[in-house]
C-alpha cells in the first residue's frame, strides 16, 4: 500500500494538473486536459469502450495525434519541455523521445505540411512556430493569427490534407486554410459561447468539422457552417474528459476518455492524516467510480467525518 503522503500528493497533483488545463479545447492537436492515467476509447460514436489502456502518470498533460504516419492515433506525453511519444494504443515505454520548446509554452499538434504524421507546434501569444518533424531544432515556419487571448482549434477544415488554425470567439469561428497569417478564409458560427468543442472527422470525408459537447450529450455537424447538429449521442460520465481520435486507421474520428485508474477498496480512514486528505481522495475518484473505498458511510458526500 502507498503511504498517505504520496496518495495524496498524487491527487493534488493530478487535481493541479485538471485546473491548469481548464479552458483548452477537447480538439484534436490541443492537450486533451483532464488527469489519470487510463484511457478508454471507442471505435464507432456509440456504445462502449473496445480498448483500454495505461500510459503515463495521473498528471501527464497528453496529446493525441498520428505521430508515425500510419493513420492512427496515439498518445504522446509532454513533461516540461521533452515529449515522450507512444505509437500504440497500449500500455508500455514510449518509442520515441524528444524535446521542443519551452517548460512554459502552450502546445499544439497536427500535421502541418500533409505528409500524414503529426508534428507539434508552440503557441506564444499569438504567435506559432511550427515544426514538421518529431524532434528538437528551430521551427520550419512563424507565423501570426489571431489574438494572444484566443482559444485555438487546429483541423483539416478543407480536406487538403494539411493541418490549420481556426480561432474560436465566444460562439463564433474564423478558419484559416492555409499556414499564414492575415485574413479568416471562412466564418462560421456554432453553438453557444459557453460550450466544449471538440473537432473530428466525423463521417470520414477527409474534412475536420465542429462537435459540441453538453454534459454526456455531443452534437456533431459534419459540415463547416452554421445548422442543427447531424449527430447527436450519449457517451461516458458527465465528468468525464473526453478527446478525439481515429483508434483504428479507418479515416473517422471517434471519441476517447481519460479517467484515473479505479483505486477498488485500496484506503479506509485511519490511512488519512486529516478529514481534508480524506476528502480531496474521495473527491478525485468518486465522479468516475463512486465511494469505493467506502469512506463516506453516510452518504451525504463527506469522507470520514471523524478524522481531525
């Protein structure tokens, strides 16, 4: 059994990691946000789960992308400034390590330059500098869009086969086509301000379009304009944070989930200094598994209320 201090200390740290994530898109080429170090990802956009995996630790910040060019998509973990790149959908030692950027700066991936593989690029402000290889040495492009404040979203909104930026304004997109700065090529207006929006390929026709999701309730459109949604469905937990992928090389993109690993009756009270311990345990792991380990007997969402 771990000792109380490291139990918690991973929690914190995981809980650390989800609040500083807060506000990045659940979009391809963006951190996917959330802690734990287990995914479960789906095939089809309905149903369960058909693979389940570990990668990493609780409070990895994780990126998925296609970074061998085989077309599917696999996890890559970012600690400070090194990226350490999985080429499987299974647990194991990454295949490739390397380093790009700062400890600091804000990460995108996509697939810059159409060659099939995903590459990342680091976002300062509003400026990009994007690198078409999965290794260290100066950015192969520097370009400006948008501004510093700007949440940023990256697809293949024109089916060109190149990765590019859209800019996300409240309700409202501005779509770049191409690796430039200057003017929007499209403005499409989607869903409310307040919304999580993931991006995907939906029905496979080679081009990115916007999803939307509310709770356990996702509204695809499968075409980059305004309109009612042309899919919509239930997956996961509320609490859930949810990202996009092709797990099985097929051209459509389809929806993974990132929890931590169920502890099971691993803790009772007595392993917990003070009730606050107890509580940030019992609050990290009951959205996704409930009161496991039993520590709140009363049910009134309190963890061991005699703790000091």
């Amino acid at each position: 059994m771990r000792t109380t201090a490291r139990a918690t200390a991973v929690v914190a740290a995981a809980l650390a990691a989800t609040a500083a994530l807060t506000g990045v898109a659940s979009a391809k080429g963006g951190s996917i946000g959330g802690s734990g170090p287990q995914y479960y990802l789906n095939d089809s956009l309905s149903g369960s789960a058909n693979r389940v995996f570990v990668y990493g630790d609780p409070a990895d910040e994780v990126f998925f992308g296609d970074f061998d060019g085989n077309g599917t998509d696999t996890p890559m973990i970012r600690r400070a400034g090194t990226f350490y790149v999985r080429n499987s959908l299974s647990s194991g030692p990454a295949d490739a390590v390397y380093a790009y950027g700062n400890p600091g700066d804000v990460i995108l991936t996509g697939d810059w330059d159409g060659n099939g593989t995903d590459t990342p690029a680091v976002r300062r402000g509003g400026v990009y500098y994007i690198k078409n290889s999965t290794g260290s040495g100066p950015a192969d492009a520097v370009i400006a869009y948008g501004d510093p404040g700007d949440q940023v979203l990256v697809g293949d909104w024109n089916a060109d086969g190149v990765d590019t930026l859209t800019v996300r304004r409240g309700g409202v997109y501005y779509v770049k086509n191409s690796i430039s700065g200057g003017n929007a090529d499209a403005v499409v207006a989607y869903g409310d301000p307040g919304d999580r929006v993931l991006v995907g390929d939906w029905d496979g026709n080679g081009t990115d379009t916007l999803g939307i999701r509310r709770g356990g309730t996702y509204y695809l459109r499968n075409s980059l304009s305004s309109g009612p949604a042309e899919s919509v469905f239930g997956y996961g937990n509320p609490g859930d944070t949810v990202f996009v992928g092709d797990w099985d090389g097929n051209g459509t993109d389809t929806l993974g989930a990132r929890r931590p690993v169920n502890p099971g009756d691993s803790k009772n009270c007595t392993d917990f200094r003070t009730q606050r311990e107890a509580q940030a345990w019992f609050d990290y792991y009951f959205p996704y598994y409930g009161d496991v380990a039993g520590l709140d007997s009363d049910r009134d969402g309190i963890a061991c209320e005699l703790n000091p």
